[in-house]
C-alpha cells in the first residue's frame, strides 16, 4: 500500500480524496453504499446563517460531458445544521469540512464564527465563488478588493485550518490564489463551477429557471487542471484540485499538475463510489508503478 497521508495547514488526512460540496450531501446520505470514513475527507453542503429554498425548478440541466445546476445554496442554515447534523456526522473517523457562504463579510465571519467553537468540524471552506446566488458568492470571488476583505475578516474569526474556494471566472486565477495565501488561508481549493447556460430549443425557454448556472462535470476538467497547475505554481499553500474528476487516473492529473489534493464532485451523482473508486486507484496506480506515496508525484511535471 502507498502512503496515501497528505497535510493541509496542521491538518492531517488519511489519503488525498474529498467530496466536492453540494455533491455528497452530508455524507449520511452515503451510508449505505460504503463506510464514508474512508474517504480523506467530506466537505458538506454550502450553509449558510439562515435558510435558504435555493432557486426557483428546474434548476439542473444535462449539457455534453457535463451537467448546469442552479442550486443556489438550498439549506436550512447554521442553527439547524448544529442542532439535527453535527450530532449524527461528527462520529466519522474523517475530517467533515463545512462549505461556508454569505451575502455579506458579516454573515461570512458570523458563520465562521459559530463554526469555530464545532469541536468536531476541523476545517472550513470558504466559498467565495458561488455563481447560482444574486448577493455575495461569487462576487467576493471575482473582485481582488471584496476576496481579500472578506478572507481577511474571516481569518480573523476562524482559528482552525481555512481553505478558500476559487472562482474560475475570472481572468488570471493565480491573483486570488495569492491573495488567500497573503490573507492567511491555509490552502485554497478550485474550482468552483464555470457559468453557462443552456436552451430547449422546440420549448424556446432556457433549461435552468435562473438562466444561467454552474458547468460541472468532465467538460471542465481541462480548464480546472489547467488552473490548479497555475495556482500551485503561484503559491506555496496547498491547492486543492476538482472539476471533472470521474477516476483516480483523472485525479493523478490534478496531483501531477501540483494539487496536494483532489475532490471528487459530479461523479457521485452517476456512481455513488466513486470518491472511494478514485482512493482505491490513486494507491493501486502507484503501487504498480514503484512509488512509495503520493508525495512522489505531486506536481511531477513542474520538477
Ligand atoms: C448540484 C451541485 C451543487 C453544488 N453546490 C456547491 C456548494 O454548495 N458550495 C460549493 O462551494 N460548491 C458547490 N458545487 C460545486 C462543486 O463543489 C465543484 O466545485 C464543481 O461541481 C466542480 O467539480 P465536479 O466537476 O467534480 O463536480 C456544487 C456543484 C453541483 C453540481
């Protein structure tokens, strides 16, 4: 078996395989297709201080190679999650990481705030590049001014390990990679979905309800490698790699390009193990080929 452990900040997980949020709901949802303490790590669906419906119906759309989702961040809030959530999925022997999301710097350090004091929550995501969401998201991660005030305030209220997710619309993604390391993130994941849309075309409507959504899927798995590989060159921070990664070998890019990490998102919707899939290939894939762990590859083709 390869050693599979990687760090991010002071943090150590058991092999470099998360759940992308919003893709694997709470984990729980999980339970009966395999042990979900296998996995490096579970990032749970973007909350919020309040509840939120989310968008109006329909608001996913199957696009070539890819899926649109306009979500927009449907849950029932920090109040619900501590009391009805945490107690069911602070048990799992793997680090549950909460996707974090506001309208404004306040909620995001309020939010943050309120997590700080989860024994059982080790890490936050700070999702600055929601595009399913008309305040906030990915606004914050889109204007150089906005990303930095808010990782800023948040890096004030939040002690434990901060990962701040990056938009991929924008133009140079390497700005705001360096502007999360400068603000004290301890590693930044990406990508967030690309915009698009998608019209029926005997309805004459758009597809999505709100229009416009979020490209997931393997048709952005080139343009979120390609960035992960720009990001990791700019910092010194982990990068945590996703979009599109439907295996390990898909997963292998994103830590030849230089991710310490990877997550698995879309993928769990058309197979439930694919997250574990990916854990089981990374290792099989580099024990066949000699290499002793993971490290051993990361970034490989920058060396
Ligand atoms: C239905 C759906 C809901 C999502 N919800 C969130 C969310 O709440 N917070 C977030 O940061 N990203 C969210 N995402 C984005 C994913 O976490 C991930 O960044 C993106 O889908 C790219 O990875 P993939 O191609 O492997 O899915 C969502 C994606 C999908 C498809």
């Amino acid at each position: 078996m390869a050693d599979l452990r990687i760090k991010i900040g002071t943090l150590e997980f058991r092999n470099p395989v998360m759940t992308a949020s919003g893709t694997f709901g709470y984990g729980s949802e999980f339970d009966d297709f395999f042990d979900v303490s296998a996995l490096g790590g579970i990032i749970v669906k973007g909350t919020t201080l309040e509840s939120r419906e989310g968008n109006p119906y329909p608001r996913m759309a199957e696009t070539p190679a890819g899926m649109l989702n306009s979500v927009g961040l449907q849950n029932k809030g920090i109040d619900y999650f501590e009391k009805n959530i945490y107690p069911r999925i602070r048990q799992y022997d793997t680090h549950i990481i909460v996707n974090v999301n506001g309208n404004t710097v306040e909620d995001y350090t309020e939010l943050s705030r309120r997590l700080n004091a989860l024994d059982a929550i080790p890490a936050i995501e700070l999702n600055i590049s929601c595009p399913n969401v008309k305040k906030g998201g990915m606004i914050f991660g889109t204007n150089p001014a906005a990303a930095r005030e808010v990782i800023a305030a948040v890096r004030q209220a939040y002690s434990r390990t901060l990962i701040v997710k990056l938009s991929p619309n924008v133009t140079d993604i390497t700005e705001f990679a360096r502007i999360s390391e400068g603000e004290g993130a301890d590693s930044v994941s990406l990508i967030n979905t690309l915009v698009g849309m998608a019209i029926d075309v005997r309805a004459m409507k758009p597809r999505l309800a709100a229009i416009t959504g979020g490209l997931s899927g393997p048709a952005i798995r080139p343009v979120a490698l390609r960035m992960v590989w720009q990001a990791a060159k700019a910092v010194s921070i982990p990068v945590i790699g996703m979009g599109g990664i439907m295996n390990a070998d898909d997963a292998l890019e994103f830590i030849m390009a230089g991710a310490t990490a990877v997550q698995v998102g879309t993928a769990s919707f058309i197979e439930p193990l694919a997250a574990l899939d990916v854990v089981k290939g990374i290792d099989s894939s580099l024990d066949s080929r000699g290499f002793a762990s993971v490290s051993d590859v990361t970034g490989i083709i920058n060396r």
